[in-house]
C-alpha cells in the first residue's frame, strides 16, 4: 500500500490497515531489516515551537539513519515567530506568516513536521489546532504532527509497546488513567491513547476525576473505532473498578478543558486527587498489568517509584519504538 505523499496530522484520517502496515515495516526497521537509505538525499524539518527531548532525538537521528537529513527550527527562539491567522495586522510578536514560511520550506525540505501546543487559555481557539492546520494549507510535501491536540508519533509508538509485550491487541484491556500533576497539562496525549486503542480493537477504560472529560471530538471518534473494530470504550471515575483484570496502564495528566486559561482556580479542584497516582496497590488489581507513559514523566506524582522501577514498566521500550515507528513513517511518506 502507498502512503506516499500524505500528511500525518491524526491517526484517524488512516485505516487500521494502514496504520498497521506502518507498524509492521517499524518491526523490519527494528530488527535491522529494511531498506538501507530509502531517504538519500532528502531532507525534514522540524519545526518545535515548544520543547522537546525524545521526539526531536528520534526524528533527527531517524532521518540521518534512513540516508537523509534533519533542521532542527524553533520559531520565536531560532527561527522568526510566526503568525499562522489569516488577515490579521502583524503588529505583534511575529515577524512572518505561515504563509511565507511554509511556502519557503517546501522549496528546500521534502516533508515538514511540526510541534505546536496549545496556548492553554481558550479551548475553543486551541481546538482548531491553528498553526498545524495552517501548515498543512501551505505546505505542497507532507506534514506530521509532532504533537499538537493530538500525539499520533506517540500514538504509532504505544500501540508498537501493546504489540511487543501483549501480542495481538484485539479486546485486550486498555486502561488510561488520570493522574495528578502540578500544572494543567495537554489533553494530546491522552486523545491519541484513547484512539490508537480503541483503533485497534481494544476494551478500552478512560479513568478520570469528574470534570476531567476529554474533548467529545476525540471521546466520540474514539466510540466510532471501538464500534468499527469490535472493541469498547467505558468512561468512569471509579479507581477499583477501572484497574480490575487491566492488561495495560497508561497513566497521563491533562488539565480540565472547562478551567482552561482559568488554571489558579483549576488548583483547587485537582488538589484533592492526588490519589490517582499508579501505584502497587492499585497494580495488584490487575491481570499482572504493564504499565507505560508517554514521557516526560515525574516519578512520586504520577507514578510511585515502585511501579516505574517494576518489571511491568514499559515506558523506555515505548520511548525507544518512537524510533523506529517514525522512520517507518518517513519511510512511507517521503520515499
Ligand atoms: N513523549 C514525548 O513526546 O517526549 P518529548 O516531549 O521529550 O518529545
């Protein structure tokens, strides 16, 4: 099948056929298998408007393993800020427009990949994931979401953890917990577990406190795949109940859409919810669970030391998947 030439910008604009022919290639590219250089000679950029440790590691090295090669830009600290709203005075920060900048790109670079956040004060904008969206209006080579609402990287990396260590994912149990944090985090990581999951088959659990409920777009698309695929998907905020006979836990932080840019007055909800922390008791419930996170991760907040120094831990072989998963991306995409 050819993927050649499309964005990546969600995982739900690919079939499961797809997607899981992108996995397939990864598991060839990880065992050293693969094509030696399908990319000689072409080039990625990167675009990070906000910071990164594994996601730039793995796309950087990635090209220069597949024959290609990477630019690494952060607009706004490297590269000019950019404006991705059309009509608008730039009177402020921004010296160029999306318009100029992806256009330029496209001239030099054979794919553009892009991490954009949310500005965490008004969902209603931030939904529209406008600066991924405006690159992708411009850009004539593909475009790959390195995060913005959604985390499809991530998501490719994940599902790769489930298939190495649970085989065949098929109405395996899903379990993505809430967990406290300190700050009010994005929601990407959280959508994108919950609809890789439930794309490939999954029972999945969204485990939350009251008022933590995801997006409907992604819940909803997230009801659709588990329909397709013959899986299920339960929202809940009971603890024992979610972690009973789990086969995988994924444990995330996200902020409260209904408190976003108001996140003082978020503080005081979340302070009573430390007690969505993973730990072994809640572990012991489980059908001997694997346990993962999409990283960076704070240990004793999240996740109790015992868990995340446990055989069950996956998250260094998913952090390690985001390599291998991406250059059977490029590989596909670009050549
Ligand atoms: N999981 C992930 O995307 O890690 P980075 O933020 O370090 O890229």
């Amino acid at each position: 099948m050819s993927l050649r030439g499309r964005n990546f910008l969600t995982t739900q604009d690919f079939t499961h056929a797809e997607l899981k022919d992108i996995l397939d290639l990864a598991v060839e590219i990880k065992r050293g298998g693969g094509s030696a250089h399908p990319l000689k000679g072409k080039g990625l950029a990167l675009l990070f408007f906000n910071p990164s440790l594994r996601t730039r590691s793995s796309f950087e090295l990635g090209m220069f393993q597949l024959g290609g090669h990477a630019v690494v830009l952060a607009p706004g600290k490297d590269a000019w800020p950019m404006e991705p709203r059309e009509g608008v005075v730039m009177d402020g920060e921004a010296e160029e427009h999306v318009k100029e900048a992806t256009r330029v790109l496209c001239r030099f670079f054979d794919g553009i990949a892009v991490r954009c956040f949310p500005k965490f004060q008004n969902w209603a904008e931030d939904r529209l994931d406008p600066m991924l969206t405006a690159i992708a209006k411009y850009s004539t080579k593909p475009v790959i979401n390195m995060e913005t609402i959604v985390h499809p990287c991530q998501e490719l990396a994940l599902m790769q953890t489930i298939r190495e260590h649970l085989g065949e994912p098929r109405k395996k149990k899903f379990l993505l917990t809430w967990t406290w944090h300190p700050k009010g985090l994005n929601t990407a990581v959280a959508n994108s577990a919950a609809l890789i999951s439930t794309k490939f088959g999954m029972d999945v659990t969204i485990l939350r406190p009251e008022g933590y409920d995801l997006d409907p777009r992604y819940v909803e698309a997230a009801r659709e795949n588990a329909k397709a695929q013959g899986g299920s998907l339960t929202v809940t905020s009971d603890i024992e109940a979610a972690y009973r006979g789990a086969d995988f836990v994924y444990a995330k932080s996200w902020g409260a859409i209904p408190y976003f840019g108001r996140w003082e007055e978020e503080k005081q909800v979340r302070a009573g919810l430390k007690h969505f922390i993973v730990d072994a008791a809640k572990m012991k419930l489980t059908n001997n669970a694997r346990f993962s996170h999409c990283l960076p991760m704070r240990r004793n907040v999240k996740v109790t030391d015992e868990v995340a120094d446990s055989p069950a831990a996956m998250f260094i072989d998913e952090a390690e998947n985001r390599l291998h998963v991406q250059k059977a991306l490029l590989a596909r995409l670009l050549g």
